[in-house]
C-alpha cells in the first residue's frame, strides 16, 4: 500500500474515533491527497502531505479561519518546515498538523495548533517547546519510509 493511501485510511479511522462521544459526523469524503470529514457544523479538511511538500499550494486553498490539518510523518525536515512557516502558519486560527509515527513505540502521534500555541508560548522558547513535543514520538527517516513503502 503506498504511503499515502495508508495515511489516507489511518486519518479516516481517526476522524471517526475522535467523533464516538459527539457524534456530529456525517460523512467521509477522500479525494486524492486530501480527507474531508463534514460534521454537522463544521467541515474539517485533513491534507495528506507525508514531507511538507504540498503545504505552501495546500495553505492557498484554505481560508484563515477553515478547519484544517495537515498530517504529516514525525521527521526532522517536517519539524523544521513548521517553525520555518510559523509566522504564517499562526494566522489560521484552526489550522493543525498531526506529527505521525504509527509504528512508534512511544506515543503514535503529537498534534499542535501554531495559532492557538502562539497565543500561549513564549516565543523564545518555541523551538524548545516544540522540540520536546517532537521527541515523545520516534522520529521518522524519510529514506527507510519510502523504501518500506515502495517494495510494498
């Protein structure tokens, strides 16, 4: 399965379990790199960008006040692609990336909202905040990624 189609199905399995209490969800839409979960009031789009390397064309086609999410795996490059956005990025006020490690065997996930951590955060301990979010899940290599994707 490629890499995106599994990440395709793994966000879809997590839109419908963050919806067990609530259930506002009404239905599931995937396209080709995006997921778009339509609750009753409010549509969440969830991009699936593995690398970052769609966020500046995916950010174009997203209000500032749009719910969103980028998911993306737990690496180095796609941290540093975030804080390197961050004054952009913190103009979206829903807007949030979930960091992916499915095979971790630490915590699986981290997710932050650079808006609403914005308003909160010391700005001169951004880098160390985030840092110590990033760590709590294994990281992952871009290399072993795509190769375990590509032989499969």
């Amino acid at each position: 399965m490629p890499l995106n189609e599994f990440l395709k199905d793994w966000i879809v399995n997590y839109a419908k379990s963050k919806d067990v209490f609530q259930k506002t969800l009404v239905e599931i839409k995937k396209d080709v790199s995006e997921i778009v979960a339509i609750h009753k009031h409010k549509e969440v789009r969830y991009f699936i960008d593995p690398f970052l390397e769609n966020i500046d064309k995916n950010l174009k086609e997203i209000k500032q006040d749009s719910h969103a999410f980028f998911i993306c795996t737990n690496s180095e490059e796609n941290l540093k692609k975030m804080i390197s956005m961050w004054d952009e990025l913190i103009s979206y006020s829903h807007l949030g990336f979930i960091f992916l490690n499915p095979f971790s065997r630490t915590d699986k996930l981290w997710t932050i909202f650079p808006h609403t951590h914005n308003l909160i955060a010391d700005e001169a301990s951004l880098n160390t905040g985030l840092q110590s979010m990033f760590i709590q899940v294994e990281q992952v290599d871009r290399n072993s990624v795509e190769k375990m994707y590509e032989n499969e």
